[in-house]
C-alpha cells in the first residue's frame, strides 16, 4: 500500500507541463492529430456532457417527491446548488492542475496514493455500471407507454438490453459519435423541459403551491428532509473532468464546462420543479405519480401529456446513458495504464476505451437481466441504494485532494486571498459530498463500505502483479 507522497508525485501532469504528451493526454496537439472517428471534445460537447449526465430520468419524478414537504424545498434546491456548484469549482481547479483521463482518480492517487486512487476508481466504475442498468430500467417503463409491451417479460427485457447496447455502439463508433450523440440528446432533453418550465408560468396559479413548509415539520426539518431526496439530482458534476484527456484545452475548458454544466442543470431544475408546483394542484401533485404528465396537460388541455413526457423521459435517459457509458470505461482506462486496473482496460479504439465500454455493458446488461427474472427486486434496488454511497467516495477524496495540495503548498503560487478563497470552496465541497453520504441512509452506507472493500483484493493481486514485475525488471 502506497502512503502519500510528501512531493508532487511525477507522471502525466508533469508530462503536459513539460509539453511531453503523457498517460493522460492521448491525443497530441496539432493538425492531423484527431482522426475521423476520434475527436477531442470541444466546450459544448463537454458541457453537453455534464449537462446530460446530471439530468437523467429523476427530475420527471422530483416536483412530486418533494412537494409534500411544501414550496421550502426550492430553498433546499438553492442550498444543494451552492453546493454543487462548490464542487464543479474544485473539480475545475483540478483539472487545471491534473488535465488528464481519470477525473477523481487522479487526484485522489496525486494526493494520497496509489490505495486511496484504486478506491476512487473503484467505487466510481461500479457506480457506472450499476447505474446504467438502473436507468435501462427505469427507461423501460417510459417506452412501454409509447410502444406497449403488454407486460411480455422477454420484451421487457430485450427493450432494457436495446435501450443500453445503443449507447454503446455509439461509444464503440469513436468519440466523434460518443459527442454527436451527447449533443442531439441533450438538445432534445433541454428544449422541451424548458419549454414546460416557461409554459407554466403562463398557467401559474400561486394557489396551486399549497404551505410553504408541510405540518408536523419545522423549517429546517422540511429543508433538511427535501435535501434528502434532492441530493444526488447533481450526480454527474464530474463527468468533464473524468474525460478530461479526450477535452481541448483541459485546463481551461474542463472546469469552464463542469461549472456551466451544472449551471444549466439546477437552472432547469428549478425552473420546471417550480412550474409543475404552480400548475398542478398541491393536494394533486403530492399524490400523484406522473407530476410532469398532469403538468402538461393542464397547461396545454388534452391528455396527450403522458405521451409528451415518455418521449422526453426516453431522450433524456438514453443521453444519460451515453455519457455513463463513457465514464465507465474512463476511470478503469486510467487507473489500468497506471497498473491499479487488468491492462487489458488501457486498449483504446477510435479515442475510446473499447474494453471497458464492453465490460460495463456486458456487467449492466447481466444485472438487467438478473433484475428481471429473479422474480424480486430487493436486490438490484439494495444495489442501487449501494450506488448512492459508492458515487460519493471519489467526491470526498477529490475534495481532501483539492485541500491537501493547498494546505501543503503544491498548488501553483497564488495571493493569499485566493489561497483562502480556494480553500472555503474546497471545505464547502466536502461539506457537501459529505452530506450527499449522510443522505444516502445508514443501510446504504453500510452495504457501500463492505462492497467498497470488495475491492481490495483486486487492489491486492495488482499491486503484487506490479511488485514482481518491478522485481523481475530490477534483477534483469
């Protein structure tokens, strides 16, 4: 187990520096540098990126799950951007010091060491690959409202495997495509959300909102309860910065689209959220299971809007699932070509991880499977609760990172007032990765460590792999 280094540790960010092209800047610079079918992602397609993964298929459900605790919890939705925004911050400082493939991984193996590194990225890839069933899934259930399965299992499942397979010939296709496909979607997504957001304000009833906080709750208990429910929404803050080897000008642009990114997130969020609570009726909206479905009908008359909402639910989830399908195989590429993954993960085919898009894909599609023909759900659902835990780890360490290279003076040479500045993002940061923890409950929290520490027998094998071929390569 490797402790952390009391100097900057020497690899990829000391090759970029140098203007060497190291483990994390696969592409060099230059004309003729990019093929036809791996491009390096430019500011939109990075923003894209993040934009996408943040919103998946949770925000058609969040007006509803939140409104029984009344209109504050669009007070806890400002705190819990702040927040986020707090981390889009530090990841963007990071990746300005770290511009390579990796993201959290990186940092927490510059900072800490090699242990803590592997921790990230483990936690991280099963983070992805679970969660891409879990939208596969969940996608279904939309699907089914536009093309009836009639409840047959064996469609239900070849529709799940479709739904993730797609993704993937989309990232097996080259970066090109992985960003053409991430543009379209959340060009899709974006829109029609936003046009619901502005429609509603022209049907906008202020006696739909109902209590400011519900009964039997405080203040500060409503905030605290909707923060619960609210607080993996921004999930997905990091995607540039785990791709930041495939962004142009990473230092600049990784922090710029992290930042953006999650900008356009909340924007919408708030927007829509408070849109469906001003057009459908409280004692409506805490009821029912379709919020943005109601909302829309209301708005426009008819009852086409569960029609309307299944298409954008679908566009949504399928951009999502793009982009995860991208970071799974990220985060294994990086820690693979450090010797902390099978080296099988570092093949890269047309600017993408083939390996570990087919590893990822292979895993989600045999837990779709699992999922449906087990005949419960309480696995796959204690999984997916393990997921909201796992997801936060390598946000911690990142974090702790960011704080450990200010504290210790291995960040660039800033003012004193930035220095601090710096360091209350990086505390408010962690703050909240740390209350994104606490939110995920006790039972999650426990099943994620014993599953997190699943992995240290991977971590074991590998380091002993890299032992005796440093052994053999010394005796040589």
């Amino acid at each position: 187990m490797s402790t952390a280094p009391t100097t900057p540790r020497s690899g990829p960010a000391d090759s970029v520096a140098a203007g060497t092209p190291g483990p994390g800047t696969e592409h060099p610079s230059g004309p003729g540098s990019e093929s036809r079918h791996a491009r390096r992602f430019g500011l939109p397609i990075a923003i894209a990126l993040v934009t996408g993964n943040i919103i998946g298929g949770g925000i058609f459900l969040l007006p509803a799950s939140v409104a029984r605790y009344g209109t504050i919890s669009l007070v806890a939705f400002g705190i819990l951007t702040v927040g986020a925004i707090a981390l889009a911050l530090v990841f963007g400082r990071l990746a300005n010091r770290h511009p390579q493939t990796g993201g959290p991984y990186v940092y927490a193996r510059e900072a800490f060491g090699d242990f803590a590194g592997f921790l990230a990225a483990w936690a991280y890839w099963a983070t992805t690959w679970v969660s891409n069933a879990a939208l596969a899934v969940a996608a279904v259930g939309y699907l089914d409202v536009l093309i009836p399965l009639h409840g047959s299992k064996t469609a239900t499942i070849c529709a799940a495997l479709v739904l993730q397979w797609l993704p993937a010939l989309a990232n097996l296709a080259g970066t090109r495509y992985v960003g053409a496909v991430q543009i379209v979607s959340t060009v899709l997504k974006f829109v029609p959300l936003l046009l619901v957001a502005i429609g509603g304000f022209f049907t906008f009833d202020s006696a739909n909102l109902g209590p400011f906080h519900a009964e039997g709750h405080s203040a500060v208990g409503a905030v605290s309860a909707a923060a619960a429910i609210l607080l993996f929404s921004y999930l997905g803050v990091e995607s540039a910065a785990v791709s930041a080897g495939e962004v142009r000008d990473p230092r600049r642009n990784v922090g710029r689209a992290t930042v953006l990114g999650t900008l356009a997130a909340a924007f919408l969020y708030l927007l829509t959220t408070l849109s469906v609570f001003g057009t459908v009726p409280h004692e409506r909206l805490v009821t029912t299971d379709a919020p943005f479905t109601d909302s829309v009908n209301l708005m426009f008359g008819g009852s086409w809007g569960g029609t309307a909402v299944a298409c954008m639910a679908l566009v949504s989830m399928v951009g999502a699932l793009n982009g995860w399908t991208l970071l799974s195989a990220q985060t294994p590429y990086a820690a693979a070509r450090d010797g902390l993954f099978p080296k099988v993960f570092t093949r890269k085919r047309r600017g993408v991880p083939t390996v570990g898009v087919v590893v990822t894909v292979v895993l989600a599609s045999l837990l779709t499977v699992y999922n449906y023909t087990s005949g419960t759900q309480r696995v796959f659902e204690s999984l997916v609760l393990i997921t909201t835990f796992t997801a936060t780890v390598p946000y911690l360490l990142s974090a702790a990172a960011q704080l450990y290279f200010l504290l210790s003076g291995h960040s660039e040479r800033v003012d004193r007032a930035r220095l601090i500045r710096d360091i209350v993002l990086a505390l408010t940061a962690f703050g909240f990765s740390l209350w994104l923890v606490a939110g995920s409950g006790h039972t999650a929290v426990y099943q994620g460590v014993l599953f997190l520490f699943a992995g240290v027998p991977v971590y074991a094998w590998m380091a002993a792999r890299r032992r005796r071929a440093g052994e053999t390569g010394a005796g040589e």
